[in-house]
C-alpha cells in the first residue's frame, strides 16, 4: 500500500461498532463492510467515537478491526483503515501501539489526552513520544469539547514536521482556526473535517475530505459533495449538499451514535440498534422521527 497521507483524503466513514445481546455481531459487521466497502468510502476509521472504542475490550477490537480487513480482501477493494485510540496515560498509550503493532492496519486516530488538560507543551510531548513509538502513521483528532484542550496551529505545524504524522481530524470548532491551519500547512499534510454540519463549508475552504458518520446514510450523495467541489462544480456540491445538510441535524439530534444505528437497524443493515452504556438507544421521539425521514426518502427514491 502507498502511504497513509497519499489516502488520507475524500470521504472516510467512521464505522459504528454493532452488538448484539452484550457482543459484537459479526454478522452485521460483515454486513456493513460489504455495503460500504463496495461504494464511495475512501477509508474507514475503527473502534473511535462512533465506533464506541472505549467500551470494547482489546479482544473485540482486534476482531473488529480482523473482520473489516478479511471482507474488504474478499472484496477484492483495498481501503485503508485506521484505529482509533485515545486515553490520557502516554505510556499506556505507547504499550497499546506496540500491542496493535502487527494488526493489519494503515494507521492510527488519536485524540488528544482527555480530562488532564495538558499544556501545548504536553500535547507536543506526548503526540511526539507517541509519533517516535508507531509501527503505522498517526492522523491527530483534536475535539476540544470532548478533551477539554485544543491543539493550536502552532503545535500543529510542529507536529506536522514529523514524519509519522500525517494529518488531522479537526473538530476544532473554529473555522477561522481551520482556515488558517489549511493556508499554512505542509502540503504533505492532510486535514478532513469531523463536524458533520460543517462538511460542506470545510471542503470549500480547503480540506481533504471528511470523516463523516453520517454519511452510513446517503453514502454517495456526500462522497458527491466532495467530488463536485474537486472538480470546481460548487453549485452542483452545493445542490447535493442540501440533499443531505438535514441528515447531520437529525443523526446528533441524541448522543451519537445511537440514532446512526437505530436508522441502520430499521434499514436492516445491522440486527440491533443495541448501544453500550453508558450511552442509551434513541427516545421514542426521536426514533419517530428517523422514521418519519426514512419513509420520506423511500418515497422520494421510488
């Protein structure tokens, strides 16, 4: 395979996890890496946010991340995958990269150390220490409102320096930061956006793509976005755009991603919009109304 940074780029869906029953379901999960192997994703992220990773134990893991790979290579289609990891323990983190090191993998998402609230000096610290120690390439995930700290450009131009980090999911929060980040970068590295509801804005104003958990709903309608903006088409991204601006309301309208799995459930992607706790299914309401929207779209097909 090329590198993780000639593929980091485009739309890459950040793969719910399915359980049935307590366990993973593997059925689904072979299920889901059919569907979406065989269509517009450009790479997969496994066992993050949306992947419920802080819940799975390391045997679950390493099953999912094994199942992804032994479909796509009956597939026939090779798509990069990336292992979300996180935690606030460097050296812990350092044991799970050496643990992951031979998993069949193409790199890794890590998050910034949550609840410590480390200095940018930390954060260059321990990104770096974490950079020299990966058998496989890092793309950074800085998500300020979940790990209480934001990577400024700054750190991120040095980290951008090194060799094993090749890109970022920015969830910064600030498209006046994102824009500066995308003028000044090294051309090597790559930045996709993780905000759903800013898809649109971030591709147009520069960004590789996007790690996209809606986009397990109307997959190639936001792959299309991202091809009508590279070829310059705006009013045509922006019309498909508007296809789909809704759907990233609706999908984080609850804790994500339980409204994602309940409408793969109803869909039958997968057998269960079983959740781990301490995140809960959807509320009557809300499920009402992803029906509601998927009896519209069904109509709206046909």
């Amino acid at each position: 395979m090329t590198g993780l940074e000639d593929q980091l780029h485009g739309l890459w869906l950040p793969l719910v996890t399915p359980f049935q029953d307590g366990a993973l379901d593997e059925r689904s999960l072979r299920r889901l890496t059919r569907h979406y192997g065989a269509g517009a994703v450009d790479g997969f992220i496994l066992g993050a946010t949306s992947g419920e990773g802080m819940t799975l134990r390391e045997a679950e893991l390493e099953r999912l991340v094994a199942v992804v790979r032994e479909e796509m290579a009956a597939s026939g289609r090779i798509v990069p995958i990336c292992l979300g990891l996180s935690g606030a323990n460097t050296a812990r983190l350092k044991e799970r990269l050496d643990e992951t090191a031979d998993w069949p993998i193409d790199g890794y998402l890590i998050a910034s150390p949550y609840y410590v609230r480390p200095s940018q000096r930390g954060l260059l610290a321990h990104f770096e220490a974490l950079a020299d120690h990966a058998a496989w390439p890092l793309a950074l995930y800085n998500i300020p409102y979940r790990t209480s700290v934001n990577i400024t450009n700054q750190t991120l131009l040095r980290l951008a320096e090194h060799r094993n980090i090749v890109g970022l999911k920015d969830c910064g929060a600030s498209r006046e930061q994102s824009i500066a980040l995308l003028r000044d970068r090294p051309k090597s590295f790559r930045v996709l956006t993780g905000e759903d509801a800013n898809y649109f804005e971030a591709l147009s104003d520069g960004a590789d793509g996007g790690i996209v958990l809606s986009a397990h709903v109307e997959t190639a309608t936001f792959a299309a976005v991202h091809a009508e903006l590279k070829r310059g088409n705006h009013d045509a991204a922006l019309a498909r755009w508007n296809e789909v601006a809704g759907l990233t309301r609706l999908l984080f309208a609850e804790p994500s991603p339980a409204p994602a799995k309940y409408w793969l459930w109803r869909s039958g992607l997968i057998d269960s919009p079983e959740v781990r706790l301490p995140m809960v299914e959807v509320s009557s309401e809300l499920a009402a109304a992803i029906d509601r929207e998927i009896e519209r779209r069904t109509k709206v097909a046909a």
